[in-house]
C-alpha cells in the first residue's frame, strides 16, 4: 500500500471508531507496526499526532477533517552520492508508552540538545529506524563514528552499508525549524517522490537522516543499476511465489529481500513455505538451480561453464550436490523428478473434501504457548501440533489450567502478533473461562465474537492426519476459499484453528 493511501486509509478508520478511543497504539496494532514508527509516519503527513487527532475526535463529534501537510516542493533540493560504510553510535529517543510521541520532533530535540554538549560539538548525527535481535524496532540517535573508533557507553554501533544514496535536504532560509523541516522531506519522499522513483529504491536499505550544522537530512538507499520496473498494481499471490523466484533465480535474491517483496516478516514467510510447497525457500532455491543444470547438462553444456553459472564455487562442490540431489553424477545424469506443487489444481482436487458452516459464535478466551517464535527455526509446524494436542504445556502442570481427562481437549492454535514485536509467532493453548492466575509463560488471547466460516474435514477424527489436515486447509482454505470470497473475509480479526476431541476446525472471520 502506498503511503498517502494507507494515512488517508488511518484516519477514515479513526473517524469511524471516534468513540473507541482510537490512538496510535491502537493503529499500530491494526497495521502491524510498532507505535513509534506508526506516530513518525502519522505526523509526518498531517499537522498533528495520531494521539492528538484521536482525542480530538473523541472529545469533539463536529471535528473531522485532518490538516493534511502541504509540502511546498520548490524548497526541497535531491542529489546523488555513493557513501562508504560507517556506522552510528545510536541509542534509543522514543519509549514505547510515551503519550502523544513525536519521533521526528523527539529527534530533533535530542540533536539540539546534543550539539551543545562539549564532547559533541561539531560532530554529525544520524537517526534510524532499527530492529534488535528480538525483532523489536527502536527509532535510534547518535553521533557518526569510525570503525576505529569505540561506540559510546550504553549505546548501539549502527552499521549503515556502503551504497548509492538520494540525498533530500530543505531549503535552509526556511524559518521552519528541524522537525518542521525533516517532516515535509519524509512527506514528499514517501509520497510524490516515491511514485516516479520506487523503482529505483532499494526498499531493503538503511533509510537515515543526518543532522549536521543546524541542516537536516534524508538519506534514501537506491540500487546501482535501475530494476526492472513492475507494474504498480502487481500482486504477489502464493501461487506466484515460485515463478517470481524461478524468473530471479540468477540473481540470488536473499530470502529477506522475498519476504519483503511478499508482504511478510522473514520468519512467517519461511513458515508459510514450507506449509504450502512442503520444503523450506532455501531447498527450493537450492533444488531449482539443481534441476535448471541438469537441464542445461542435458543440452551439451559444459559442467564448469553450467557450476559456475548457478553459484557453485568450483565443479567438484557441484558435482557433490548434484549426487545429492539426483543420485548420480552429472555424467550420466537422467532426468530428476523434483515437482512443485500446484497450488489451483490441489484446490481444485481437495476442496470438495471440506465441510464449511457459517456461524455466529461468541467471544472466546484462550491462553497461548508460543510453540514458534519469530526467532525460530525453519521447523515443521503439523508435527508440533501433532505432539501438543493432547499434552499441557509445562507451565500448565498442577495448575487449574492443566487437561482434565474427563472432558473434551479444546485447544486453540493461530498466528499471533504481541503489540511490541513487529514479527509474528504462532501460539498454542487451551480455551479458558478467564484470565485469573495466567502463568508468565502463556500469553491471554481474546477472540472477538461474530459471524466465522468454520471448516472441518469429512473424517470422524483427525488425529491420524494432522499434517495432512493442516496443510489442506492452508492450501483450500487461505489459498481457494478466502481467495474466492475476499470480499466477505473480515481481516480485522483473528483467523485461528481449534482442536476438539481430536477433530481440527479452521475458524475464517467474515463480515457480519
């Protein structure tokens, strides 16, 4: 989505829901981002804070218009540049349950305060957007240092790469000051300039800025050579995913930089793989370039000139993985019988295998142990259900929360987004009356009620075929049935699978 539609799409939202208190934490949950960034994009294209705007609609039922920032583009100059790597001894400017946060002014404030410190007179500063080791996202300040030099007590040595980079700045004589400034040069790059340009930006890249001299800048990573440029309403469906990576498969797109393109985290995008094509990305990329040589041998190539052009470093490394692969060596390769799955024609064969009811259920509670988190491995999700569906969690052990033999297992499974992660994990755990002494280990959960279309196979018990029945309905159901009924899916809500008595129903929220 781009970015004046999705603004413009945030704050319709906020005018419909004026008396749920809209804020920007609750934004940001609803658009999978950190409140912080959510406020910097927020006050960067209207002339408040989400915060600000949300109590003002609350306060005021007349109030409805936002003040949309108009950018004047005369006074915003743009040059090119190839800087080398250097990094930023940075710490972070914006806690999370700051009210009425401001990240851009936030920053600039900090800069000021910083340049009149003696031991920081005359140095650059940078400001970016930065995630941890736990996918958290923290907007970081600090001054520029050298690889020689140590990184400042408490802080974090940023590393920006080496690239080419656009460089925004707005006219100096402008009596605005630095956030005013910085401001309108993230409204006009993410907007006017973005449009004519996207293609050229290297979406993967560090975006910064620098505050050097009582100036503020942007710095906007590009790639060396323009990409070939997609049409602007591309869509990448699941069923794309293979054929896009087979067209770029010489260009050894890192798995990230896919995730990306997709619209997921890294994590969820390699979990999502592996459900729908049974194989990680990785073996995938791997087995195609295996399966393009061989085609290639077949055709009277050369051995080195076909290793060299996949990517393998010498003929013998090759030679090794293609016994791996296909059981003989290259010399007396015969066709291998590695297939993808086709996504329509699975759909097309197994759909009338499910039952699907439309019903209006209530609101449920359920306490969830995360069994993958956004850290975790490439694992195979249907063999941790499998081994889950009838077992408590160890912190559940002698708590009133632990299985009762004597009634029905009723467990609930789903994605889930914690509001300070900007990734997703996938948790586990039982359907609860109440929150009452939740252990720290399990995370409460409450699923709106409403209209669902629920879906079930035509087998009295689905024990036996866990992974079987999971991957169906990711395949029927997300890939088939939601892509035939988007209209009537309801993705403000949860969509979650619930395993009863050893049968697993797949939950679909609709509109009501």
């Amino acid at each position: 989505m781009k970015y004046e539609d999705m603004m413009e799409e945030c704050a319709h939202y906020m005018k419909e829901h004026r008396t749920e208190g809209m804020n920007a934490g609750k934004m940001s949950q609803i658009y999978c981002y950190t409140k912080g960034y959510f406020s910097y994009l927020f006050s960067a294209y209207f002339e408040m804070t989400a915060d600000e705007y949300g109590r003002r609609l609350s306060e005021d039922e007349s109030f409805s218009e936002i003040p949309r920032r108009q950018v004047d583009e005369s006074k915003i100059s743009v040059f090119y540049q190839q800087l080398p790597e250097f990094s930023v001894a940075a710490m972070p400017m914006v806690p999370e349950e700051a009210k009425d946060s401001d990240p851009i002014e936030m920053a600039a404030q900090t800069y000021i305060r910083k340049k009149q410190d003696p031991k920081h007179r005359g140095k650059t500063f940078a400001s970016v957007w930065w995630h941890d080791e736990n996918c958290r996202m923290y907007y970081l300040m600090g001054p520029v240092i050298t690889k020689l030099e140590e990184r400042i007590e408490k802080s974090v040595r940023v590393s920006i790469p080496s690239s080419r980079y656009a460089i925004f700045s707005y006219d100096e004589k402008d009596p605005g000051g630095l956030a005013y400034k910085l401001k309108n040069l993230v409204c006009y790059v993410h907007g006017p300039w973005m449009k004519k340009n996207r293609d050229w930006v290297d979406e993967c890249g560090y975006i910064f800025e620098v505050y050097e001299k009582d100036q503020v800048y942007l710095f906007l990573p590009l790639f060396s050579e323009k990409k070939k440029k997609e049409p602007e309403d591309k869509v990448y469906g699941v069923d794309t995913w293979t054929k896009y990576i087979d067209e770029h498969i010489m260009e050894n797109i890192p798995i990230p930089e896919l995730a990306k393109m997709f619209h997921y985290s890294v994590q969820h995008f390699r979990h999502v793989f592996r459900l729908y094509y049974d194989m990680s990305v990785s073996d995938y990329i791997r087995k195609r370039k295996l399966q393009m040589a061989a085609e290639e041998l077949r055709q009277g190539h050369k051995l080195i000139e076909v290793a060299l052009k996949y990517g393998f470093k010498t003929p013998a490394g090759f030679t090794r993985a293609f016994e791996n692969e296909f059981n003989v060596t290259p010399g007396a390769y015969s066709k291998g019988t590695f297939e993808v799955v086709d996504l329509t024609q699975y759909y097309n064969e197994y759909k009338d295998r499910l039952k699907v009811s439309i019903v209006n259920i209530k609101e449920l509670k359920m306490i969830g142990h995360t069994i993958l988190d956004s850290r975790g491995e490439d694992v195979d999700i249907p063999a941790q259900i499998y081994y889950w569906m009838d077992k408590d969690f160890p912190c559940l052990a002698n708590t009133r929360f632990s299985c009762n033999r004597q009634r029905r297992e009723d467990k609930i499974a789903m994605w889930y987004h914690k509001p300070e992660y900007i990734n997703i994990e996938y948790i586990m755990g039982p359907v609860v009356d109440d929150f009452r002494e939740v252990p720290d280990d399990m995370i409460p959960v409450t699923i709106d009620g409403g209209k669902y279309a629920i879906f079930e196979t035509d087998r009295q018990s689905d024990k036996e075929n866990v992974s079987d029945t999971i991957r169906m309905y990711s395949r029927c159901v997300f890939f088939g049935w939601v892509k035939e009924h988007r209209e009537r899916v309801d993705l403000m809500r949860f969509t979650f699978e619930r395993y009863i008595d050893n049968k697993i129903y797949m939950y679909v929220p609709i509109k009501n």
